[in-house]
C-alpha cells in the first residue's frame, strides 16, 4: 500500500531510501541515528556527512546508504520540543516534505520513515504521528511512492488516547467472540411469529422492505465486484485517481480490479475501496458482498470498521492508526 506503518527496525528496510532524524551537524548520534550509523558503517557514513558539512532544521541532504539494504540515506533534522511555539510543527513537516521531495528527485519509488523528533527531541508522539501522517498523504495524492512509518515498539506510536477509548469502548460493546455466539445459538428461543403479525401496519412494512430487498438483489445478482465499484464510483461522481489514492492501494493494483470483471481483491482491500467511497454500511455491506465478504461482529478488525463508518470518519489514514493500535491488519494493499 503507498503509506504503511509497520513495526520494524528501520535499518533492516528493503526500499529504496530510509531517513535519518539526524542533528544539524550531520554526526553520528544516539537513538535511531546512531543505529542507522552503526549498520550504514560508521566511518563510510561519517565520512560521507562530513563532505557536506551541515544541515539545517527541517531541510533534507542524501548519502548512500552503504552497507544498509537501502540505496540511500536521507538525512533530515527535526525540531527540538519547545512547548510548541518555536514553529516546531511547521519544522517537522519540512522534515518530511523535503525529504520526500528529494526521495522523488533521486527517483526513489519507496521510503522508510521513523517518526522524527519523537525520541531525545521530545515531539509529542501523537502530534508527530498527525504531522508525518498528513504530509505525507498530501504528498501522495500528487505522487507514486510506497512510503513506510517505521515503529520499533508500541510506546513509540502516539495514537490519541481518546479515540483508543473510544475505540476500545466500542470493540467491548459491540464484539462477540465466535465461541459465545454457538453458545448462544443453541440456546436462542423460538421465534414467536404470532407476537409479529399482531401489528398489521408493522406486518405490511416488513413484507415491503423484505420484497424491495429481493427485487434488488435479483437486479443485481450478476454483477461482479468490478462491476458494483466501477457503478459507485460513477454513483459518488469520483474519479478513478481519487478513488484509488484515498482508498491507499497502488494504481496498478487498481487497474487489476478494474479491468478484471473477475478479480477478487483481499477484504482489506475492498473495505479500503469502500471508505475511500465514503459509503454508508448498508453500501459497504453491498458492495463487499460482490467479492464474497461481510463485516461481523466477531472479528475486532471488522468491528473498528463499523465504528468509523458509524461515526462518518472516513480518514483512511486515521483508521489505519486504529487498526495498528489493536494489531489489525491495514486498509489498503
């Protein structure tokens, strides 16, 4: 997918470029800069920083990368946390703005990130994550790269405490594990039809609603995913570079569906395509049926889902957060 987190070791990151939240005078340091030094090789790289001398806040310079699976190196210097009124924000999106631009000067077609300033130099987490997170979707809307956030542990990822509340909150609510609901299953009640029929008015609706629901289903039965998303997208009045660059899957995985009447893409994929429609949940039930897929209530990841679309959020980015922060499989591909 062009934007991932991912829980790693950035300096074990096959692309094309990693970056170095590096200081200003471009020497080995700790943290994540100083094991970018020790795998790069220490004295190539070092001698490579001290050829160009200096960097300053937020802008970017490139190295090789050396004895790193990664061709390159780019360096960049974020802020130091000052309580966030020494335009700290407006630096660190520099930081990956600049970098990113470099990155596709040198016609790199994938970067790995670590979330920038957030170690010694004490950037809030979760306002990092929101800065790296927009630049670099912004980023993406006008350009092809895959683009990697590379954590090493959870307690280096700052999603906001009150929507993993909220989140949290919902999944206890609404998520019921499979062994309760056999449980429950064979223990249900019979169905009391007579309690049903006595409201006629009640009766008619059911039967209404029960026979446009099949009429709309026989109208729609041959059709394939392709067919049913290429019909909403008309439906939304979106373009196909909209649909696939919000629904953060790669064009020509894009082009596979679209022109594969029988393509079945994975779940991720078709809820992702989903979101980017911002489709309400009947839509997204519908439109996941095509592919052979449904949302459940005893799956976590499909219950996050149903919690953003309950709450309209359709921030592709945002949910993927969520996703990562209950160890849920990503939107996208």
């Amino acid at each position: 997918m062009p934007l991932e987190i991912v829980r790693n070791d950035i300096t074990k990151m096959k692309v094309d470029a990693i970056v170095n939240a590096a200081n200003t005078s471009l020497q080995k340091g700790g943290g994540v800069c100083g094991a970018i030094f020790r795998a790069a090789g220490s004295s190539e790289l070092q001698e490579a920083c001290n050829q160009i001398g200096s960097c300053k806040v937020g802008e970017a310079v490139i190295t090789d990368g050396f004895k790193l699976d990664a061709k390159y190196i780019i360096h960049t210097p974020g802020p130091i946390w000052q309580g966030g009124t020494n335009q700290e924000s407006s630096l660190l999106q520099e930081s990956y703005s600049n970098s990113l631009e470099l990155a596709k000067n040198y016609q790199c077609e994938s970067i790995a990130f670590p979330l920038i300033s957030t170690g010694i130099y004490g950037y809030p987490k979760e306002e990092a994550l929101q800065i790296a997170i927009s630049t670099i979707s912004s980023f993406l809307l006008q350009h092809d790269m895959f683009v990697y956030l590379v954590v090493f542990d959870k307690s280096s990822f700052g999603i906001s405490k009150k929507l993993f509340q909220s989140i949290d909150e919902y999944i206890d609510e609404n998520y019921v594990d499979e062994a309760s609901i056999t449980f429950n299953r064979n223990r249900q009640e019979p169905y009391v039809l007579e309690e049903l029929f006595e409201d006629e008015p009640l009766q008619n609706e059911i039967f209404k609603e029960a026979e446009y629901s099949l009429v709309n289903m026989l109208d729609q039965l041959d059709e394939s995913f392709s067919e049913r998303l290429l019909r909403y997208i008309d439906e939304k009045g979106m373009t196909d570079v909209e649909t696939y660059k919000r629904a953060n899957i790669d064009r020509r995985l894009f082009s596979k569906i679209r022109n594969g009447v029988d393509y079945t893409p994975k779940k991720k994929t078709a809820v992702a395509l989903a979101i980017a429609l911002e489709l309400c949940f009947e839509e997204t039930m519908e439109l996941l049926s095509a592919a052979g897929f449904t949302l459940s209530r005893s799956s976590k990841f499909d219950v996050i889902i149903e919690y953003f679309i309950q709450q309209a959020n359709y921030n592709i980015y945002e949910i993927n957060e969520a996703l990562f922060a209950f160890d849920q499989p990503l939107l996208g591909a």
